[in-house]
C-alpha cells in the first residue's frame, strides 16, 4: 500500500493594508467593483489582499491554493491578519474589518495582532496533529511571523528555501512559475535554513 503524503498547511502573510492601493480600495468615494463589494457586503480576503498587493499575494494565494491538499472537509490554506488570526482566503471582509487590521502594526510586541494569531496557531496545531508540515510563504527578514509561528510549530515550520535573499516581487513570479509548471519548490526548515542574525 503506497505511504500517504503528510498534511500539508500554508500560511500566507497579510498584504500591506497602509499602501497606495488599499487607501484607493477603502476610499469612501471609490466606485469600482470590489471597493462596492467590499463596503456593501464584503468581499473574500484572499480576493482583497490580492488586489492590494498585487504579484506577491497574487503568487502566494496562486501557489497555496494549487499544492495544499485541501478540500471542502479540510482548509489548508489561511491568512495571517493583523487583528483576526488566521482567516481562511474565501472568509468575507468588509470595509471596517479592514480599517481596524489597517489601524494595528504586525509586531509580536503588540497583544492585538499576537494573541489572535497564538490562539488559532493553537487551534490549528490541535487540530492537524504532529505529522502535518506547515508552510511559511511571506517574509523571514523579521521576527514577525517566525517568532509565533516556530513558537507553535518548532521544526515543522518550513519555508520555502528559494524565498531566501529574494525580494517579495521576485518570490511572485517564482510562486507562479511553480503554479505554471505544476513543480513544488523545495522547502526546509524555518529555525535551520535562515543566516544568523
């Protein structure tokens, strides 16, 4: 009987909610579809953190979605948000939800951002087990999402290995070339694979 493949998790990092783009997408006055959207009745994260970001979300929210095991049973695939924890890409967020996530800086100093995120790191890590991996795909410069998520995690905490040295554009089009291609990229460990500080 062939081995089955361990569970594996993604967890992308949030988009920057202070840009150029989110203030046009927040704007009271905008009138195109997804700013109607998200002031009327929300709109899925995922869709707003793409448009925000751009090719770095784009990539990661592409990339997860095509190698996470998920299905309808299973989510596989979550958002870390400044104020919310972990959110799965198609929860609905409306405008003031995201005002208040814009309004809290993501530091593991500050209680709103860090004890949302601990809460369901605890949850999540309850819930799939010692044998699921959990993959990082957002920033591994700064404590900020390292710190909690290693803290919960410990060696299971991967990432993947061509994310080191490269700017946020260019791991973009690295997520989607793997997307295009059908290739996985290699990952290793968090807490081994990053040049001491």
């Amino acid at each position: 009987m062939p081995k089955k493949s361990k569970r594996r998790i993604f967890l992308l990092s949030p988009a920057n909610l202070s840009g150029r783009r989110a203030q046009l997408l927040l704007r009271e006055t905008a009138a195109f579809e997804l700013a109607t959207r998200v002031r009327e009745t929300g709109a899925p994260i995922g869709e707003i953190f793409s448009f925000v970001s751009g090719l770095y979300f784009r990539g990661k929210l592409a990339y997860a979605t095509t190698f996470s095991d998920g299905d309808q049973k299973t989510q596989s695939v979550f958002i870390i948000t400044a104020t919310r924890g972990l959110v799965p890409p198609h929860a609905r967020i409306a405008r003031d939800a995201l005002n208040e996530m814009a309004a809290v800086p993501i530091s593991c100093s500050d209680p709103r951002y860090r004890a949302p995120l601990e809460r369901d790191l605890a949850r999540l890590a309850a819930e799939i087990g010692p044998g699921a991996e959990v993959i990082l795909l957002g920033s591994v410069a700064t404590p900020k999402y390292l710190e909690p998520l290693s803290g919960t995690f410990g060696k299971r905490l991967l990432i993947p290995t061509d994310f080191i040295g490269r700017g946020d554009m260019s791991r973009g089009a690295l997520l989607l070339r793997a997307v295009r291609a059908m290739q996985p990229l290699a990952y290793a460990p968090a807490l081994t694979s990053l040049p001491a500080r």
